[in-house]
C-alpha cells in the first residue's frame, strides 16, 4: 500500500479477520477537465467459513456512510463471468461500464548469452530480501 492511497472496510469475528474490502481512492479523468473521485475496490474477501451470511453484503452498505462524502464511485476489475464473485458484483448493484483488453506474452525461458543476464539477479533485487 506504500505510495497509494489505500484503506478498507473490514469484518472482524472477535478478533478474527473475516473479511476485507480494500480501496484505493482514485481520482478517475473522464476527459477535459472533468474527474470523478471514486474508490477502487482491489478486490472482496470473506473467509470461507463465513461466506454466503451476508458479511460482504453488510460491508458494501457500509461504503456510503464511511466514503459517501471523498466518492462518487465504486469501481472493481473483474473478469470470468461465470464466476461466483462476479455474480455477486452483479447482484449487489454493479454494472459493466468498460470492457478491458489484455495483452500478453510468453516469458522466454531459454538460457541467454546478452550481457544483460548478468544484471538481472541486481536488478531485481528487493530492499526487503
């Protein structure tokens, strides 16, 4: 979360973590000067043993009390329509505004001769290793 502007709702069974919406307040350019702040859900959890009571559910109508007054929006990535996560956006009220497409590529996974091999254990080393 270092460098962003993150916070959560969270659900708590004593205390026992049960479930996690976390947020990055956004502020979304809809072209010229026009913007909409806006929270944007990294994604949803309750703990399995807790799912399907209405804990996610409960969580979500916590949002406009607590975040009412800094957003006008709630905005999640989702993928796999078949999913049951994504039934559950569904259910509780969101719409599909944009279609994502993704690129990819396989990672080459061959030995290499370049000087630039030599480097990358460097280059991807971590401060927190």
């Amino acid at each position: 979360w270092r460098g962003n502007d993150m916070t959560a709702i969270c659900a708590f069974a004593g205390k026992r973590l049960i479930g996690a919406i976390p947020f990055e307040r956004r502020r979304l350019a809809l072209g010229g000067s026009f913007y909409l702040k806006a929270l944007w859900a990294t994604g949803v959890h309750v703990d399995r043993d807790f799912r399907s009571v209405g804990i996610g559910e409960a969580m979500d109508r916590l949002i406009p009390r607590l975040f009412g007054a800094e957003a006008s929006g709630i905005f999640v990535y989702r993928g796999n329509k078949d999913s049951g996560a994504y039934r559950w956006y569904e259910r509780i009220g969101f719409n599909v505004i944009a279609t994502i497409e993704i690129l990819g590529k396989q990672v080459d996974r061959s030995p290499r001769t370049d000087p630039l091999t030599d480097c990358l254990p460097f280059l991807h080393q971590s401060p927190y290793d």
